[in-house]
C-alpha cells in the first residue's frame, strides 16, 4: 500500500479552500494535482510526505514529468498542488 501506516492526509493533504487561497490557485487545478500525485507518482514508487520536498518539488517534477508522461496540464497540476500542500 501507500507507506505503510502513514494516512493518506500525511502524505498529501486534501485540497481545502485555505490551502487554494494560501497556494492562489483554482482548486480544481490543486484537486487534479492531489490525484497525478496518488495515481501516477505513487504508481511507480511509493508517495512521501509532500512537505518532505518542500524545496526540491519544481526540480523533481521538471525531472519526472517526461517519465510519466505527463502532459504540460498535468506537470503544471502537480507542481501546483505539491508546492501549495508543502507550505
């Protein structure tokens, strides 16, 4: 599973209306960002605690977009998502 016993809300933090303000995002964007993050990040190797790469998020996911096929919606999904719920 995802991380053994670590709750799905530690690893990603579900997309609230604080966590768009704060992120100044459209939370349907932060919401399809949350589920690449589960589905397709987590499909290969296990999904850490966003807050774990707080400073490293655009680094990693310029780096993996193209492995996971990501389209230039979904690259820009994620990183939105990972940065706002890494804050």
């Amino acid at each position: 599973m995802l991380a053994g016993c670590v709750g799905i809300e530690a690893l990603a933090p579900p997309v609230t209306p604080m966590l768009a303000a704060r992120a100044r995002a459209d939370s349907s964007t932060l919401a399809a960002g949350r589920r690449i993050y589960l589905t397709k990040c987590a499909s290969c190797h296990a999904a850490d605690p966003v807050a774990d790469y707080a400073d490293e998020w655009p680094h990693i996911i310029r780096k993996m977009a193209p492995k996971s096929k990501l389209s230039p919606a979904e690259e820009h999904a994620v990183l939105a998502y990972v940065l706002a719920a890494s804050r």
